[in-house]
C-alpha cells in the first residue's frame, strides 16, 4: 500500500484525537532518538550562574537548581523514559500471548492452571514486585523492568485470553480445522491476526501505564536514578521543591501526563472502543435520550 | 449465599497463601547466599551471621522453612530488623495505623467526589457532561508523585496551608497532615470513579424499570434512590475496592514524597537500608490489603444483586 | 356523549427532538389524535411498530423522553394533564391512571423482591402501613391467579416466569386502584398459551371494577376480542375509529382492510399470503398527502396531496378520501 494511502487510512481509524495524540508521541519520539543532535546542551551539563533561569532564548524552558537545561533533559529523559516501558511491554507480550493462545487453544486443564497463575501474578501490585526486586538486586532499570514486566503479563495476557476465547468458537476456526490446517498455523496466522488490534490497543495503554510506574520508581531512585536525566528523576527534584521553582518539576511532570493520556487516546482507538479507562469494561448500550428523570420534564 | 462466602474466601486463601510464597521464596532468587542478602553491605561478625543462620533454619529443606516462617508471620512473629535489631512487628504496628487512616481518608475524598462528580454528569449531559468527561479524561492520567509535587509546592512551600512533610501529633494534627498526600493519592483515582459512576448511572436511568416506578407516581428522589443509584451499585462497589487496592500501593510512593511514617515509607527506606525481613514483612501485608479488598468487592456485589448469587466467576 | 368523558385527547401532536438534524428539528410520532373514552369503556388501538400507538399512552402519562414537544390537550376526568403541577401529576399517576408494559421482565426492578415492588406505591404515596399493604397484595395476588401468593412476596423476579410476572404487573396496577388502565402490548412478550390466560384475567378483572382500558396491541383480533371500540392507527395517525362489533363488516380504510385481509384463514386454501405492499412508515416519513398513499391499491393524484380528515361513515370515522368509493367497489366485487 502506498504511504500516502496507509496515512490516510491511519487518521480515519485514530479519529481527530487520536491523530493529534499520535503526532504528539511521534515528535517525542523523534526528540527522544534525535536528541543528541535535536538538544541544545548537553543534559548533565552544570552552570551554577545559571541556577534556576527562568525561560529565555537561551535556556527555552529555563535551567534547575544546578543550572543545567531543562529542554535538553527533558529531550534525553524521553529516551530512558520511553526505553523501559517499551521494554516491559514487549518481554510481557512475548510471553503473555503465546501463553493466553495455548491456554485458549488446549482448554480444559491448561486453561485453568495458566488462567490460576496469571490470577495470582495479578494479585500482587507491579510496584511492591519493582520493590521486591530491586531489594534483593539492587536499584536499577533492569530489576524494574524485569519485575515490571511479570507483573504485566497477566493484564496483557488476559485480554488476549479473552479476545482469542472469542475467536476460537467461531465457526471460521472449525472450518480451518477441518482443512487439515494445525494448530499453530490456525492461531498464529488466524487467530492472532484477528485480534492483533484489540492486542496492540491495549499494548498501546500498558505503555502508558508502565510508563507511570517507572517513572514513580525512577522518583523513588529505585529504577533510573540521579544523575541521569529521566523525567521521573526530574519530578523528583527536591531543591526545587523547596526553593519554590516549579517549572523543573511541572515540565517533565505535564509530559508525563500528555504521553499516558495521547497513549490510552491511541490505545482505545486501534482496539476499538472510544476511549475510557482500562477499568472500564462494561458492554455498552447504544445512547437514548434519557426519558423523564433528568432535565426539567417529568 | 454461605457457599458463595465459603468459595470467595477458600479463593482469597489460596491467592494469599501462593503470593506469600513468592514473597518467602524471592529471598532465594537474588544472588548471593541468602544470609548475603540480609546482611547486604554491612559487616557482620560471626556471631550474627552464625545466628541468622540458625534463624533462618539453612539446614531445613525449603518447604519446611517457609512453614516455620509462615507460622511465625500467623503469630505476628514478621522476623527482626537487620538495621535496627527489633522485632518488624514492633516496627510495623504504628506505621501501619498511619497509612490506614491515610488510605481511608483518599478513599472518602475519592468517594465524595468521584461518584458527586459521576452523578451530576449522569443527571444533566449536555454541556456539564462534556466538561466534567473532560476533566475527568485528564485527571486520570495524572499519577500521584506528580501530583505529589505538585501540591506540595503550590500549598505547602507557596502557600502554607499544610506542612511539607510529616504529620502532627493528635488525630486533628494526623489529618492536617495527611490532606495533601490523600488528595496527591485520590486525584487519579476520583477521575476513575467519577466515569464508572457516571457511566453506571447512565445506564440505570434509562432502564425501562425506571420508568414503571414513574408511572405509578413516585416521587423523583424515591424513584432515584431505591431504582437508580441502588442498581447502579454494583459496578461502583467493584471500583472502589479495586481502587482501593491501588490506593495500598500508592502509599509506596506518595508516603515516600510527604515523609509520612506509614508503612509506604516503611517499605521503601527499609529497600534503601538493605533491611530484608522489613521489606518482606511489609511486602505481604500490602499483598493480603490488596487481595482482601478484591474479594470484598465480590461479596458486597452479591449482597446487592441477587442474580449474582451463584458461584460462577465475576468477569 | 353525555357525561365527562374519562380520557380525552384533542389534536394531541407529538415531536421528538431529531439528534441527526439541526438544533430545531423535530420528527413527528404523533399527528392530530383526537380520542374520547367514557368511563368503564375498553378501547383498543391497533397499528404496526411506527404507528405511534405507544407514544399515545406516553403522552396520557406525560412520560415522553426527553426532548419531546406536546401539543393539543390530554383531559383526564376534565382535568389537563399538561397543566398539572408536580404533586397533581404524582395523584394523577397514583391514583387515576395505571400502566401495563410490554416486557414486565424488563419493568421490574430485578434487584429488588416482589412483594416489595407491590407495596412500594401504597406505602409511599398513601402512607399504608407495610403489614396491611402486604396483605392487600396477597388478595390481589390470589385474584390474578397466583398461588401461594405470600411466598411470592419474597420472591426475586428472576424466579419467576414471563406468565407469572406479567400477572404480577396487572396485579401491581389493580393494587393502586386506578379509574383508567393503559396496557401497552401486555402479552406481546409472552409465550401464545399464556397469552389467552392473561388477557382473560385482565379482562374479567377490569370488567369487574368497571375500569377504564386503553388496550394497545397489533394483533386486530385480540383488540376486537377485548373491546368495545378500536381505533386503528397508521403513521401517528388514526385512520379508523369503529365499534369492535363492526369492524369485520364494515371496515373501510384501505388499511384496515389490508390488515383484516392478510390473516391466514384455517378454511381457506391459498396459494400465498395477501400481505400489504411496502413497510410501515412513521409520521415524520409520510408526506403532506395521505401516509398510506405508498401502499394503498386505490391511490390517486389527491392522494398524495391532500391530507384526509377523519370523517364519520357507516357508523364509525375514517380517514381516507376515497372511502365511499372503494366501498361501492367492494359491493359491486
């Protein structure tokens, strides 16, 4: 299909705010990849003359406490706060959906010890296992994101379950059967393709959420730490905390906030559903003016 | 209803008891011995590694020690402090009072305001709908250390209204105290509740029962108390626990942010001071807050819903 | 008629408020219905889904969704439903006029047992204390044919069937003690062998009370069964309004005839059904002339132009321009 064709296609599934939301996210990106030529300095690079600038040309979001820029920061934290969320989602799906398909396609006792282990991973919160993790390991990225990781397969894996559930009892998949096609090729090139949107939404809002919890942790020094740039360190940010500056800690703090919500905005999209919160898993009903109870008639 | 109870809670036993040993067993995962681990950078002398030694029964086949240790914990025997030699338990029991009654108090601000907000937007769509929907779809992306932050510096450093960090002695100078980490907690979760409320509202005023309940002329506040808001319960109830749950965790976090003595705080200084037995402890007692809030969601659904009322599994 | 009659619409005009089109816009349900019920009297209204013979009822009850304009007048008694305040509405709804539903299983609040959705009316709008209010329902429990009535009362609605719950619809209703009673398609939901039963008890009992009915249905037949009078509707308007009696041989709307006409009949051998050409339409697709222009056989120029009124012939009111000739037709076929 031409680029021009699959643009256009594109922005007729995201809708008006998903587009906006995926050209957001796409400059991040470009900001995150690009920024050691993009950034006007370098990200650790201390000016205590320039302690706490407020925005002007030279610095365009100003400078923290220890005069370094809070654009090029932001620039270079977009790559360590990007990289692990991205990480978590992927190791979580590589071993989420092979898991949920086998569990879909064997049934019976498969099913239920795959569905009890994914129900008992899921009883314990991400962060108490990122907590668990870097206490036994240490702080850093990688206990974060290997703890992270487990933690997500089961919210990942499931709504795979669910959604391959589905696809299994249709008659399409019988007929393949039938054929003489196997098992895996039958998943992989059917099954999986069906539910590929579903999947990746989804994937799209576990980014978003697996970004605010690395971050949490980078806050919290356990993940990313001080004094690399990361916008859950910057958040961090206690002398500016004390002194009363705020724009060090707002900036990577509303990026924060803007990349989870572009990403659930997305995620709802491709999967389907207007956008909503994960929690939110009613059938919905399609909207008729509500009768005599609200508004003045009665 | 008592085999529903009787199943729910052989569930809950059975999550607890597996998430307990993952909790037990991950002090055998790490590199190291495990008397390497819980003593971490410090120095011990011989006499403290052999008695750790001895206390962690290394010479017991691992199903026996984990027994030995789940027992203890049964007896409220949570281990002791490697930093500070006294028992965890001692340790935990004030903090544990603290972060209660912080994580209720976010849970009453997220109640209020969560299912106010939901059901004016329910109750008058058009243009009240749209903005709160807005509001809502932004303050559910805004995490608590962000929050954090942010009001401790807005109200705390600019304006004074509350302290920084800490909180005060009595239970006016507790709650002073812990305002803003509540609100820090409760903003994220207030936007969760206000669109499941709304949405579950929504759904129940224009169910035809409702109509019926009109048409044989009862007042509005009737028809909206006993047909409206007690049908639409059941989701909300199932929001609230899970969001309590969250709340648990959270407390990690924003405890940290505000230097409040719960057992968020607990958790993460121990982490920074290598105190295993602390972070194990605290570890389990998050996990079972979690898993009961989950659970009691399922009972009090039921209770509301007679059609719920068979043992199959809720979604 | 000489006393006040018990329900009486006058141009009674619906619109509902069009989400597609500009604000302003309004589709018409209801066209200029014009109705009189005397007391005690069973009148039917019959029509395909569109006709607006719901709406009708909603109107009565002035339970229109939200968005809905009113014009004409409504008169219960004398009085004007339109011009009743919050607490005349509430007596109104009370105690003047009852509503059966369609699909009581989707009108009774599942969360809630029974017994407390009998007493939930008496105990809150007549202050009847809940030991008397319950053994009230008891008897009508028994009097619509429900046995062990008290263990019912703490029943879920879940466990009872679509028959039983219907029963205790009406039951709910006749609790109130209405002077007039709306059943919106009561037995539509129900499986055929149950719908003989209920409609009987329905009708015994409200012949027994002398109540007022309103009986909606699109089935003709039922409708003559259980009424003095029928009113047949298309596209929010009434095109026939006869007594019961006559109906079968003195019909005259082309619809009403297509409507008697396309019943299969057990003596009959036919090849195919008669069935009318087209789908039923709604007011807001109709045009300015006559609404069953479309599908009528007999159709001419004026037709689609003019509108008809509704105009007494042969003992009853039709709305249709070439009624008389279509008869002598008949007569002469």
């Amino acid at each position: 299909m031409k680029p021009l064709q699959l643009l256009r296609r594109a922005r007729a599934a995201l809708g008006p705010s998903g587009t906006c939301a995926a050209v957001f996210m796409i400059v991040v990106l470009v900001a995150a990849v690009a920024a050691p030529l993009l950034a006007p300095y370098n990200p650790n690079a201390e000016a205590l003359l320039d302690s706490f600038a407020p925005p002007s040309a030279s610095h365009l979001l100003g400078a923290d406490g220890i005069g370094r820029d809070i654009l090029s920061r932001l620039m270079f934290g977009a790559r360590t706060s990007l990289l692990g969320p991205a990480l978590v989602v992927s190791i979580a799906l590589l071993v989420g959906i092979p898991m949920a398909l086998a569990a879909c396609w064997y049934g019976g006792f498969v099913d239920s010890v795959i569905a009890r282990v994914f129900d008992i991973v899921y009883a314990m919160p991400g962060l108490l296992l990122a907590v668990l993790a870097v206490s036994l390991f240490g702080p850093g990225l990688v206990p974060a994101v290997a703890a992270l990781s487990i933690a997500y397969i089961p919210f990942l894996a499931r709504i795979v379950l669910a959604a391959a559930r589905q696809q299994r009892v249709s008659p399409y998949v019988d007929a393949l059967s039938v054929q003489g096609f196997g098992a895996v090729r039958i998943t992989v090139r059917h099954i999986l393709r069906n539910i590929a949107p579903v999947v990746l939404g989804q994937a799209a809002i576990a980014f978003g959420y697996a970004l605010l919890d690395l971050a949490a942790l980078s806050y919290l020094g356990l993940a990313v730490q001080a004094p690399t740039a990361d916008w859950g360190v910057m958040v961090s940010d206690e002398t500016a905390l004390q002194q009363g500056y705020w724009l060090p800690i707002l900036a990577p703090g509303v990026l924060i906030v803007l990349c989870v919500l572009s990403l659930t905005v997305i995620g709802a999209r491709i999967s389907g559903e207007r956008p909503q919160p994960y929690l939110l898993r009613r059938a919905r009903k399609s909207a008729v003016a509500a009768p005599a109870l609200t508004g003045a008639a009665s | 209803m008592g085999r529903l109870v009787l199943h729910r809670l052989g569930g809950l036993l059975t999550t607890l008891m597996l998430s307990s040993v993952v909790i037990f067993g991950s002090l055998y995962l790490a590199p190291g011995s495990p008397e390497d681990v819980l003593f971490g950078s410090r120095q011990p002398t011989a006499a403290a590694r052999a008695a750790v030694a001895h206390r962690l029964h290394l010479d017991q086949p691992l199903p026996v020690r984990y027994w030995d240790w789940l027992v203890g914990v049964l007896h409220g025997d949570l281990g002791t402090s490697m930093v500070t030699g006294q028992s965890v338990a001692d340790r935990v029991g004030g903090h544990l009072g603290t972060s209660l009654l912080l994580v209720t108090l976010s849970m009453v601000i997220v109640i209020v305001i969560g299912t106010g907000l939901g059901a004016v937007s329910a109750m008058r769509p058009g243009a009240v709908d749209a903005t709160a929907n807005a509001v809502t779809s932004v303050s559910v992306t805004v995490p608590s250390f962000v929050a954090a932050s942010l009001l401790i510096s807005v109200f705390a450093v600019h304006l004074g209204w509350f302290p920084e960090s800490g909180v005060g002695s009595g239970l006016g100078g507790e709650l002073h105290g812990l305002f803003l980490p509540a609100v820090a907690m409760a903003i994220m979760n207030c936007g969760f509740l206000a669109r499941i409320s709304r949405n579950a509202l929504r759904e129940e005023l224009q169910k035809e029962h409702v109509q019926t309940a009109l048409v044989r002329g009862l007042p509005r506040w009737a028809v909206l108390r006993d047909h409206v808001f007690r049908n639409a319960l059941p989701p909300i109830i199932t929001a609230v626990a899970l969001l309590t749950s969250g709340t648990f965790a959270s407390t990690l976090i924003v405890e940290t942010a505000f230097a409040v003595p719960g057992i968020g705080q607990l958790t993460i200084s121990s982490v920074g001071q290598k105190d295993f037995p602390v972070v194990q402890a605290v570890s389990l007692l998050l996990v079972a807050a979690f898993v009961i809030c989950n659970a009691a969601s399922d009972l009090i659904q039921a209770l509301i819903d007679p059609r719920l009322r068979t043992t199959r599994r809720t979604a | 008629m000489t006393a006040t009659p018990l329900l009486e619409l006058s141009g009674v005009t619906v619109h509902l408020a069009d989400r597609a089109g500009a604000t302003g816009a309004r589709k018409p349900v209801l066209d200029g219905i014009d109705l009189a019920l005397a007391p005690g009297e069973a009148l039917g209204l019959v029509g395909e889904s569109g006709s607006g013979k719901s709406m009708t009822v909603r109107a009565v009850t002035r339970l229109l969704p939200g968005g809905a304009e009113l014009d004409g007048s409504i008169r219960f008694d004398g009085q004007d439903v339109g011009a009743m305040d919050a607490g005349a509405l509430r007596a109104y709804r009370d105690n003047g006029v009852g509503m059966i539903f369609q699909d009581p299983r989707a009108h009774i609040n599942p969360t809630r047992r029974i017994g407390a959705f009998l007493i939930e009316a008496l105990v809150r709008n007549r202050g009847v204390g809940r030991r008397e209010a319950e053994a009230r329902a008891v008897t009508v429990l028994t009097e619509v044919g429900i046995d062990d009535p008290a263990r019912r009362l703490r029943q879920y609605p879940h466990e009872l069937s679509g028959g039983m719950l219907q029963r205790v619809m009406i039951a709910s209703v006749l609790l109130a003690e209405p002077r007039l009673i709306l059943a919106d398609e009561p037995t539509t939901a129900l499986d055929v062998t149950i719908q003989a039963e209920v409609v009987g008890i329905l009708d015994r009992l409200r012949r027994e009370r002398g109540l007022g009915m309103v009986f909606i249905t699109h089935d003709l037949d039922l409708a003559l069964a259980v009424c003095g009078r029928v009113a047949v509707m298309y596209a929010g308007r009434i095109v026939e309004l006869r007594e019961a009696e006559e109906l079968h041989q003195r019909a005259s709307h082309p619809y009403t005839l297509g409507l008697l006409g396309s019943r299969p009949s057990i003596d009959e051998r036919a090849e195919r059904l008669k069935a009318i050409p087209g789908r039923p339409v709604s007011a807001f697709e109709s045009g300015p002339g006559c609404a069953f222009a479309d599908r009528c056989a007999h159709v001419q120029p004026v037709c689609r132009e003019v509108r008809p009124e509704l105009e007494p012939f042969q003992g009853g009111l039709v709305r249709c321009h070439r009624v008389a000739e279509i008869a002598l037709q008949e007569v002469q076929a």
